[in-house]
C-alpha cells in the first residue's frame, strides 16, 4: 500500500491451553489467584509494601503456575494507576536466533482485550541496541511472554508493552537493553523465567531454593542453567538491580508437584518482586 506498513496484532495463541480462553473464565480465574494471594500477605506492613520496579514470575499454564506468579503481581495493587508501561522479557521455547527480539506489531490481543504495544520506544530500541531486532516468528507461538499478559490486564489500569523475546543472547546484553528501557516509576519491568526442570521433588527444591537465595543476594554467577530457563535475563536484571541499589524479596517458591502435578519429575516456581 503506497510502501506502507502494515501494522497487526499478535493473536493470543496459547489461550484456551495455558490459560482459559474465555474471557469471563479467565477474569474469574486471575482474580481469584490474586485474591489469594493478597490474603496470604495481609499481615505484612506497610514497610514491606515498597513500590515494585521489577519481577520475576513464572510461565506456565495457569494450573501449575498461576498462583505463584499471582503472589508477584499481587503487589503491583498500590501502582496500578502509577505503572504505564511493561518491558516484559522471556526466553523464547520454540526457534533459536541471536540476541533479543521485539515485535512489529500494534498490539498483543488477549481474551481480556488487546494490549496496545510501546511503538515508539520499540522502534527507538531497535535503532540504539544493536542486540534488539524485530522478529515475529519469535512471537507468534511464543508463552512465555502471553501467560503474563491476563494478570497485567487485570493489576495495571492503562499501560503499554516492549516485549523482549531473547534466544542466544547474554546478561551483558540484556543488562544493557534494560538500562535503556529502566525509565521511572512509571515503567515496570517483568522477567519470565520458570526455574528447574524435570527433577525429582526434592531435588527441584534444593536447586530452586539456591536460585532463591542468589536471586535475593543479587549473585548472578550464582545461577547456572539448569536453575532457570529465564537464567540469562535474570542475569541482566541482577546485574542493573546492583547498580540501581534494589531489594529482591522472595514471595513464594513451589513446584508443579505442590501445584498440580506428581513429583517424580517436576518445573520449579518461584516468584520475586524487585524495590528501593
């Protein structure tokens, strides 16, 4: 059209498989997740309810997950009017490619409605990072950024989206794309990571409490790759966490086999919010 771009919107591809697919269901089904975990923390005080500038939480199907990361953006009740927009970074499970890859498109539909993207600040990023490209064969089957999308609909009032899909990267580059996209209170930052896969139980545990204890230390050398599948974004946030004198609070740390899953072979969960 005249050399024009054609802008789409990314459909929302694992609805109905990772998460309900209709939009009363899943409504009822993330409110009910946040609730919970709002009432496990209702004790803590006000002290502890320091404004959140990033997270870690969770990526698989709600059954599984869905709790854990819900004790994440449980804390995000008090911004929801202040947060605009969300860098949300994930690795990607289903091509490989080098660096970080965005997205071309206006929007990212949901069961819940469409999430307009960051165009400006996507296309800026792009020109300034030479580790960020447009890719959308990374997006388009892609979950481990989609599951996040229901519970920033229902805990950010009006915000935008910089996706980040990263396959062979590493935390320099991650570290320096975040740097570029920090921003104020008004920008939060999501890392999707799941943690450790298809151990026994206890040994899950045992890997995934000393992801937990490197994570609340900020000791990036401290993770290997078998403790997360988000590991080298995890890197990168500890990494600017340290220069930006942050706290990682750890608020919940479980496997599928406590969630809804037997526990021969199991996928770590663990959920972290990030403050002054």
């Amino acid at each position: 059209m005249n050399g024009e771009q054609i802008m789409s919107i990314r459909l929302a591809t694992v609805a109905g498989r990772f998460y309900p697919g209709d939009a009363d269901e899943l409504r009822r089904a993330v409110r009910g997740m946040l609730a919970e975990a709002t009432r496990l923390t209702a004790h803590e005080t006000a002290t502890e309810a320091a404004p959140v500038k990033a997270l870690i939480a969770p990526h698989a199907g709600y059954v599984y997950s869905g709790p854990i990361a819900a004790a994440a953006y449980a804390r995000l009740q008090p911004q929801r009017e202040k947060i605009t927009r969300v860098v949300l970074l994930g690795p990607s499970h289903r091509i490989g490619f080098a660096g970080l890859a965005t997205s071309d498109a206006i929007a990212f539909a949901t069961p819940l409605g469409d999430v307009p993207l960051a165009r400006q600040a996507i296309d800026k990023l792009v020109r300034d990072e030479p580790a960020v490209s447009v890719l959308e064969a990374a997006h388009a089957h892609e979950h481990s950024l989609e599951v996040h999308l229901p519970f920033l609909v229902e805990t950010v009032v009006s915000f935008d989206l910089l996706p980040l899909v990263f396959g062979d990267t590493t935390a320099d580059e991650v570290a320096a794309v975040l740097k570029r996209v920090w921003g104020g209170p008004e920008t939060l930052i999501v890392i999707s990571s799941d943690l450790s896969h298809y151990q026994d139980h206890a040994a899950a545990r045992r890997l995934d409490r000393a992801t937990a204890r490197a994570i609340e230390q900020l000791r990036e050398d401290d993770i290997d790759e078998e403790q997360a599948c988000g590991r080298l974004a995890i890197q990168g946030l500890l990494r600017v966490a340290v220069e930006h004198k942050l706290r990682a609070t750890t608020l919940d740390l479980r496997t599928s086999g406590d969630t809804a899953g037997p526990k021969d072979q199991v996928v770590g969960y663990g959920a972290w919010i990030f403050t002054p």
